[in-house]
C-alpha cells in the first residue's frame, strides 16, 4: 500500500504517510498491482487538484488498485474544470472510498467496461458537455452505496448516465 498527501514529495517513496507521494498519479507511476494482490492508495485529508497539488486530471485508474480516503468531507480530489475526474477503462478489482469528486469537466466519473465498488463517495459540482455530468457508465456495473450523486450538470443525464449498464445501488442519493 501507499500513501498520497498534499504535504507529500513525489521524491519519496509513498510507504507511509510521513513519506507520502503528492500526487495520485505519481502513486499510480509507481505501484505494480496484480491480480490477488491489489494495492490500496491512502488518501490523507485534504484537496488534490491542479492548484494545490499539481495532480493531473483525468486520473486513470489501473486494475487491481484501490483509491481509499479518510472521509468525503475531508478528502477532495477537485479537476477544477480542467478536465473530468476519474476514468476507469477495461479495469477489474477496484475500490473507491471516503471521498469526494468534484470540478471534473469531462463529468465526475466515467467507467466503462469496468465495475468498481463505490462507498461512501460524493460526486458533485461536475459537468459534462454531452452526458454523465456526475457519472457516466458504459457496459458497467458498479456497485454504488452510500453514494450522493448532486449538482452535475450535461445535456443528457446530468446526474448518471447509463448505456448498455446495470449498476447495484443501494443508499444512493441522486439530486439536482
């Protein structure tokens, strides 16, 4: 496992939250997961964005890599209109949990052919030009729970947009 933190170096080596990555894309650089042995990524509190961290957005999540905060209200990864948030392509055995997304102007989420486990997410404050300003799900079946999907915006499915899609939802708040 590694750890990511705003007060981190991209010099250090991750392998605690003293030596912390600053980047989530320095973290994913890093790592060699596999199957049977996926790697958690710790989140410390605090926002991972272009401004403050440099983060590079999209993020693009790998197979077998989970993305753990230390709760949605203290743990914000914000694209800051940049670019959407987090895509996860072609992957297996992911799990995000304990934070927010927000600013993502290619939406907040976007999987496809991929089906990640979401808990205790919120994803909002996101748009998208076309569709899935919150989240967008292409052959994906994620399972969402207590997930709040609030304030994206698109032409077409603003909040979550489904396509060929059956996700699991349970404790899932969709608004505005």
């Amino acid at each position: 496992d590694v750890w990511v933190s705003p007060d981190g170096d991209d010099n250090n080596l991750g392998t605690s939250e003293s030596e912390a990555f600053l980047t989530i894309g320095r973290a994913l650089e890093m790592i060699a997961p596999e199957d049977g042995d996926p790697i958690t990524i710790n989140l410390t509190e605090g926002t991972f964005a272009p401004s403050i961290t440099g983060e590079e957005f999209p993020i693009l999540m790998i197979s077998n890599v989970n993305l753990i905060g230390q709760g949605k209200e203290v743990t914000i990864i914000d694209a800051e209109q940049i670019y959407g948030v987090i895509y996860i392509h072609n992957c297996d055995n992911n799990t995000i949990s304990d934070l927010t997304l927000t600013g993502g102007s290619g939406g907040g989420m976007n999987l496809y052919s991929s089906n990640p486990i979401l808990t205790h997410v919120t994803i909002s404050n996101n748009e998208a030009e076309y569709s899935g300003g919150g989240i967008k799900l292409s052959s994906s079946n994620p399972t969402l729970t207590h997930v709040t999907i609030a304030n994206n915006t698109a032409n077409y499915g603003g909040g979550m947009r489904l396509d060929n899609s059956d996700p699991i939802l349970t404790h899932v708040t969709i608004s505005n």
